[in-house]
C-alpha cells in the first residue's frame, strides 16, 4: 500500500466529499429561546448535527453542515435589556444594531467591529481583532458577563461570572 503524503491527507480532510445522493440539509429560523428548545428536543425534525449559523461571515466551514440541521439565528435580534453598564441582547443581533443601540446613550461596543454585519453570537464565539490597552480587554467576548444557553435537553443554562471557569470556556469557543 503506498504511503499517503501530507498533501493526500490535507486533502482529505479539506475537500468536500463526493456523495451519490442529495444529502437534505434541514433549516430552521427560531423567534424565540423556546422555539431553540424545540429544535433541540426534536431530532426525527432536525436531524443531528444541529450547527447555529449567523451572519455566515466565517471564512471556515463551520456555516455547513453536509448532513443534520442549520438554525438560523438571525431572526433572534432583539435588544432584551439595558442597565448603566450591561446590554442584554439575543445572539443573532448584528453589532451594528447594536451599536447603533448604544450610540443613542453615547455607549460603544468594546473591541474592533470590523465586520458590523457579524452576529453578537458569531463575534463573542470568536476573536475580533482590535487594539486593546493593558488591563482592558480588546475581544467583544472579553466583555460578557453572561450567557444564557439552551443544552441538549432544551433547558436553559444561565453562565455567569458566578462560574468563571465555565464562562471563559463559553466565550470564545
């Protein structure tokens, strides 16, 4: 058997597999944290794997899915609350929403908005690049003191600088 090279195996694990059927790829667009749980909770309608998708700014591949279920988030783009120094918002709000949210109480987003269309949810999941001072977090997500998630089990799970440990694992990841 000839030895794969590097290239055969980047290759593999890069490039699309050939399939000899349609694979059906389920959407759902859920209004609520309710509707969320229901997609969860129902897998004969939304297959696994159940991959959230925002804005698809991401230049990888985790927006697709060659089989299970995509949720669109943006239709969850509410501003839920405010306070002297938090927002409270869905994650499928665009930080241009929201900071155009803040701009009307001369507040502004920490860190670099370099793509305002990216989702909440899609920027705290991830870097943003952005020039920092020392002490003073640069990544949007670096801001978040809480995040209300929906488990596997369609309940919600409420992280909060209460957990820090968990919270940082949420953040970014």
């Amino acid at each position: 058997m000839p030895q794969s090279t590097a290239i055969d195996l980047y290759e593999s694990v890069t490039r699309p597999v050939k399939r000899k059927a349609p694979v059906k790829v389920t959407t759902a667009r859920p209004r609520s944290a309710d509707d969320i749980a229901a997609i969860l909770t129902n897998p004969e309608k939304f297959p696994s794997p159940v991959r959230p998708t925002g804005s698809r700014s991401s230049i990888t591949r985790c927006n697709e899915t060659a089989t299970g279920t995509t949720v669109d988030m943006t239709a969850l783009d509410r501003v839920l609350g405010q306070t002297a120094t938090t927002v409270t918002v869905q994650a499928g709000i665009r930080l241009r929403d929201l900071a155009e949210h803040l701009a009307h109480d001369n507040l502004e987003l920490v860190g670099d908005c370099s793509d305002p269309n990216r989702t909440v949810g899609g920027a705290i999941s991830s870097s943003a690049l952005g020039g920092g001072l020392p002490g003073d977090g640069s990544q949007l997500a670096s801001s978040v003191c809480q995040i209300t998630l929906i488990n596997g089990l369609g309940k919600r799970v409420e992280i909060g600088e209460n957990l820090p440990d968990l919270l940082l694992l949420v953040r970014m990841s």
